[in-house]
C-alpha cells in the first residue's frame, strides 16, 4: 500500500496485536494437537534465541512482546521485536 499511495516515508513493521512499532506478529501451531500456551511461546522463543547464538548470521533477540493465546483453535500469536 505504501507503494501505491507513493509515500516518502519508509515502511516500518507494526505489531498487528497492538499497533506498536518494531514488533512483527507471529504465529505459533502445535501440529500434535496440544493447545499453545505463553509458557510454550516463551519457551521456544527463548531457546531459540540461545540457539542462533552460535551463528552471527542468524544471531536475534529474544524479544517478546504482547503474547494471546486462542484456547478455542489452539494457536497463540505473538509480538516479536
């Protein structure tokens, strides 16, 4: 859209769960069946986040931010900085 309104300005990620700037929205699916919690989210963000580590490459924060969990489908989405 940015494109096509001809805009200046560079686009910047925004979190779709609130609106702030920096953060990209992620979506996070247990394809086993069990429903994803924060504590998964936390989990695996975290751990792969001690993971990339290793590589400068593909080295990232651990950021997290705004987590919501959808008991009903299972699926947790969350913000990412």
């Amino acid at each position: 859209l940015a494109a096509i309104s001809r805009r200046a300005a560079t686009v910047e990620s925004r979190s779709l769960l609130t609106g702030e700037s920096g953060f990209a929205t992620i979506e996070m699916v247990n394809t086993k069946g069990r429903p994803v919690q924060p504590g998964d989210v936390m989990f695996t963000v975290s751990k792969l986040s001690r993971m990339s580590a290793e590589n400068d490459e593909l080295r990232f924060d651990g950021d997290v931010g705004k987590i919501q969990a959808n008991p009903s489908t299972g699926i947790a989405v969350f913000d990412m900085g």
